[in-house]
C-alpha cells in the first residue's frame, strides 16, 4: 500500500471511530441480582464502551414502573411472570425475553454456626426474635420464603416473628444490621465464587419452593437502542455465565 493510499486509509478508520458514539442502556434489575449485574455490566461497558445505567429495586416495584412509563431499556426481572405481562401489554419488544438466571433461596444469619448448613432446625428451636424474608406481594424471593415456611410446617410457629423488606436486598439489610438474627435472602447475596462469604446458611432444597425463573426482556423504549440488545446478548455469552454461576445462580 502507497504512504499516501494508507494515510487516506488510517484517516477514513479514524473518522469512522469517531462516528460511533458509545450509547446508554437504562437497566431496571431485581434486587436479587445487584452484585452479579454490577460485575457483568462493568466488562460490558469496559468490552463495548457503552453506557450501562442500573437501578435496583423490588420487581413489583419496576412493574408497576415500567407500566406508568418510567424509562428504562431493560428490564431484569426476579421471576417469568412480568416480563411476559409486559410483552403480553405490548411494552416489550416481541421474541426478546428469555431466562438469564434462575434463583437459589438460602436461610442465613450473619453469626458463624447459628444456622445449621443441614437442617432448618434453627427456625423451631426459639433461638431468634425476628425472621427476615421479602414482601411476597413484590419480591419472588419473599414468595419462595413462605412456601418454604408452609412446606416444613412452620409458618404458623414463626409468622409473628416475621419482618418485611420491600425487596430481598431490605430484607437481607434486616439481618446486617442485626434488627433480625436470620432470615431468607437470596443465594447470590451471600456467595462469592461458590462458597459463603460470612456467616452460616442451609441453603433450602428447591423442591420445598416454586421455581424462581428470572427473566430479562428488551423494553419498547429501546427498540432501536443497539446497545441494549447487545446487553442481553451479552447476559447469554460465556463470560456472563461464568459471572451469574459464581454467586449461585443456575440457567
């Protein structure tokens, strides 16, 4: 190639760099995953050099948000059942829902071997004053507790003992901050690459609750934003796999 032919060359890929603006993707997540999306969103922008916006919440909450108009891109549900009301509203974006995560609960206390990692006897044995669990009217997690409670046969024994938070991530708050000595919160707050951060848990067998299906959908807002069905094209890569697994998630 002739020096002037590849000046020319390397000036045309320049402009064209310059051309391409990085774009923002506004991100409606479950409380539940807060830890796992921070890790996946920040290779997502370090790879892609877009602009990915996250907000927390119950799912409950950014349903009824999203409903109104609020205007987020993406929504990351903690559960199947929104996602696919929004689609059925016409608020998403057809064909582009799909489960990027399913949720594991787990009975935890901050204080090392309170809780039995084999058995729930903790939640029998009068040793607490508060048991934390999500809204079950907002969060799927909180849904998930209750089951579980029904199932083992003690809801009726602990149901005055119960505090709500509004999502799983005021619910697991409750027991930081000790106004609850254990409570049921997502997997995911309390592992790091397999295995229990602090504390103790029994991690609760999945046949004592409904299946916590997560699902993530493009909203229509964003329905020419390229960079957030890159997002969700990146929640389903290798990469964003081995993240979400880490904390405890299946898929």
């Amino acid at each position: 190639m002739k020096p002037l032919q590849k000046l020319l060359t390397t000036l045309f890929f320049l402009f064209a760099l310059g051309n391409v603006q990085a774009q923002t993707v506004m991100v409606a997540v479950a409380a539940n995953f807060t830890e796992p999306m921070q890790e996946i969103a920040a290779a997502f922008d370090k790879e892609t050099g877009n602009n990915t916006m996250l907000s927390f919440a119950s799912s409950g909450k950014f349903f009824a948000q999203i409903k109104n108009g609020a205007p987020f891109d993406v929504f990351l549900s903690a559960d199947a059942a929104k996602p696919l009301a929004l689609e059925e509203a016409g608020l998403s974006v057809k064909d582009t829902r799909f489960t990027y995560a399913q949720g594991a609960l787990i009975l935890w206390s901050p204080k090392a071997d309170f809780v039995d990692s084999q058995s729930p006897d903790v939640l029998t044995n009068g040793q607490f004053k508060h048991l934390s669990l999500a809204n079950p009217k907002l969060a799927p997690y909180g849904t998930a507790a209750i089951e579980t409670l029904k199932n083992l046969g003690v809801y009726e024994d602990v149901a005055k003992k119960i505090v709500m938070g509004e999502n799983i991530a005021q619910a697991y708050q409750f027991v930081t901050t000790h106004n609850a000595q254990l409570g049921f919160v997502a997997l995911s707050q309390v592992m790091k690459q397999g295995k229990l951060s602090s504390g103790s848990g029994w991690i609760v067998p999945k046949d004592l609750y409904s299946p916590i299906r997560q699902d993530a959908v493009l909203l229509k807002k964003a329905e020419q934003n390229d960079a957030a069905k890159a997002l969700l094209d990146y929640l389903k890569s290798d990469k964003a796999l081995a993240i979400i697994e880490s904390y405890g998630y299946s898929h």
